[in-house]
C-alpha cells in the first residue's frame, strides 16, 4: 500500500513540509477519515481522507468442489505477502508461500487419502494483518 503525501505550506510562503500518513486497513470496504494539523500557535487544520481498500488477495477458484484441486493466490498490494494455512483434520496441510508483489502463486488444496466422504471445508488463509476464511 502506498503511503499519502500530504504537502503543507505557509500561505504564501514557498518552505512547506511533506507529511506521510500511511493506512493499512486489514478489509476490503470504504473508508472515510480525517487528519487534524496543529500549528505552534495552537491554529488547527483538518484535511478530509476518503478512499477504499481492496482485498490484498484473491483467491481462484473460489470455492473449490474436487478432492483435489490447484488455487491461485493473486497479491494485489505492492509488497510481497507470507502466507500460513489453517485446514481441518479432513484436509492435507498446506506449506507457507511467499506471494511476491502484484505476483501469483498456485497452492495444492487436498483431502486426505483415508477421507472416504465428502467434505466441505474451509482453509483460512493468513498474512501480515488479515485473515481470510
């Protein structure tokens, strides 16, 4: 995610300051804020954020119906994203991944081999600051 910039400068005045706000919200939906600057002499400004996050990850197909099936996990943020999975009994465990940056990665998803029935289970899916069910 990229950090907001936000430039402030004396009126009229050519010296400003860069100011950073970084936001990382841990699910996809819209968001609105605002950020209140206080002077030395105590004067505030407050500059309105609106904006929307998008889900740091998509997963196909969404869901699965076969015993065994390849899933692609697509990163959608600008930094690489470690990757955990929590499965039930009735599923193969899966190894971590790493997602590279706006890259893709294909996870095995399996019932054991003594998993006889059907099963319909989710895998929970786990980065830095969310979790997927």
């Amino acid at each position: 995610m990229d950090d907001i910039v936000l430039r402030i400068s004396r009126a009229g005045g050519r010296n400003g300051k860069n100011v950073s706000v970084v936001f990382q919200p841990n699910e996809p939906k819209a968001f609105v804020g605002q950020v209140a600057l206080t002077n030395s002499n105590g004067e505030t400004a407050t500059v309105a954020l609106t904006g929307k996050a998008t889900a740091p990850l998509v997963v196909s197909p969404n869901p699965v119906l076969l015993r065994n099936a390849t899933v692609t996990l697509t990163n959608q943020t600008e930094r690489a994203l470690p990757l955990t999975f929590q499965t039930s009994p009735q599923l193969q465990p899966i190894a971590a991944v790493e997602v590279p940056a706006r890259g893709e990665v294909e996870v095995e998803v399996a019932v054991r081999p003594e998993t006889t029935e059907a099963v319909h289970e989710a895998v929970a899916i786990v980065g830095p600051r969310f979790t997927m069910p």
